[in-house]
C-alpha cells in the first residue's frame, strides 16, 4: 500500500459539521488517526488490490474513501444516508473508479442530524446486483442500527458479496440490548449472543478479530479475541461462504 500520509493533500477538508457528526463532537482531531487504523485493518486483511470492487456502508463524509484513492482498487462504491455528506463527497474526491450514492433511509441517528429519512430502514434493500462487490466495509454502521436492522444488512451483504469475500464491521455490547446518547449521539448496543445467533444464521463465517482502536497507536493485529462491553467496539471479520 502506498504512504497513506500523502493521500490527502489534495482533497479538500469536510465541514467541521460533518467531521463531527462522523468522529462524535469531543473527538474530531481523530478524523484522520482512526481513518489510518482502518485503511491499515483493511490491508491487514488483504481487502485492497488492483481487482478489488469494495463497498463502504455509511461511508459519510468520505473519511476512509479519501485515504484510499491512492489504492489500485478496480471500484469504490460508497453509501450514506446523509445527502449532505454524500454531495460533500462527490465534490471532493473526483476519481473515475469512485461512486457515492444517497439512499433516503431512515435509522436510530435520524434524530441526531436532522435527516429522519423516508424510507423503513428494516425494509431497505441494497440497490446493487447480486454478487457485485469483492468486499465491504461497516465501521459506523451496525454501531448505530438496531438489531433488527443489522440482520437485513447481513441479508443484503450476502447477496451483494463474492463468494469468499470479506466484511469487516463494528458492534458495541452490552448485557443487554440497549440505545443510549453518548458524545451527543445515539448509539446501539447489542446483546451478544443474539448478534453472534444472527451472524451464525447468515451467509457468512464470522471471525471476532479482536482488534483494539486506541488513539495514537498504528494498527496491530493477532490480539487476543475478547468480548468489550460499553464504548469500546468489537471487530468482526465475515467471509461470505
């Protein structure tokens, strides 16, 4: 992978609205540190190469799609419920193998940023044919979707994955199901067992990856896989069977 620190130089900035709204308002200065711990778990688990046609669930404002333009990749194909990000996107990262699309769908964030969204999310089909992508990625998405929502996105990436393609995602547990505002944010936290109950019912094998964002340290992988419970997410790596 080429110096991920050189990826950027020529993409504007999002708004501080957006950053905010991506990294959570006290933690905007780790818009790039936790950008550069995905791209290096996303090589880690060889999800990039110069025939790969990756998807990036909530992608927002662009905060991984920025850093990997500078990756062979054949597509990137990006979908966020935001319009504003969305358009944010389209106009700041011009690159012929890059698609962001807008889905009016409501979630559990809705009330949050101000874009309820019109469409049921727990009736949300992924518009993408059968099969089309090698790849993708949820770093925000299931950490903000109740669990009933989750089970038809794992549905959908089974049917829009390759055979042996990977997902890599973020949950939060708890004891017991449960939403809660934290930083000014709604987030979802599951039930473990019923997460893994899903995951098992899917197209999918799943890996807990065990891997641990800390702020200010790269990517280490080969952690010891343990269940966090509160903030701390869990890291999972699916490949579709």
């Amino acid at each position: 992978m080429t110096d991920v620190r050189d990826r950027t130089s020529t993409i504007p900035m999002p708004s501080p609205e957006f950053q905010a709204l991506v990294c959570g308002p006290d933690f905007t200065h780790l818009f790039h540190d936790a950008a550069l711990w995905l791209i290096a778990a996303l090589g880690y688990e060889q999800m990039c190469g110069a025939n790969v046609d990756i998807l990036d669930v909530g992608c927002g404002c662009g905060r991984v799609a920025r850093y990997l333009v500078a990756e062979p990749l054949a597509s990137y194909t990006g979908f966020d419920r935001h319009a504003g990000m969305i358009e944010y996107c389209r106009a700041a990262i011009r690159d012929p193998r890059f698609t962001f699309d807008h889905f009016d769908v409501e979630n559990t964030f809705g009330p949050e940023d101000g874009t309820v969204g019109a469409n049921p999310a727990q009736t949300f089909a992924f518009p993408y044919p059968a099969a089309a992508f090698d790849h993708a990625l949820l770093a925000s998405a299931f950490t903000h979707a109740p669990p009933a929502e989750a089970a038809l996105y794992l549905g959908e990436l089974g049917r829009v994955l390759r055979p042996g393609g990977k997902a890599l995602l973020s949950v939060s547990f708890s004891q017991a199901q449960r939403v809660e505002t934290r930083d000014n944010r709604l987030h979802v936290f599951y039930e473990p067992e019923r997460f893994e109950a899903d995951l098992r019912a899917s197209a999918f094998e799943a890996r807990s990856a065990g891997y641990t964002y800390t702020p200010g340290e790269p990517f280490r992988p080969g952690q010891q896989p343990e269940r966090h419970y509160g903030a701390s997410p869990n890291w999972y790596v699916l490949t579709r069977r």
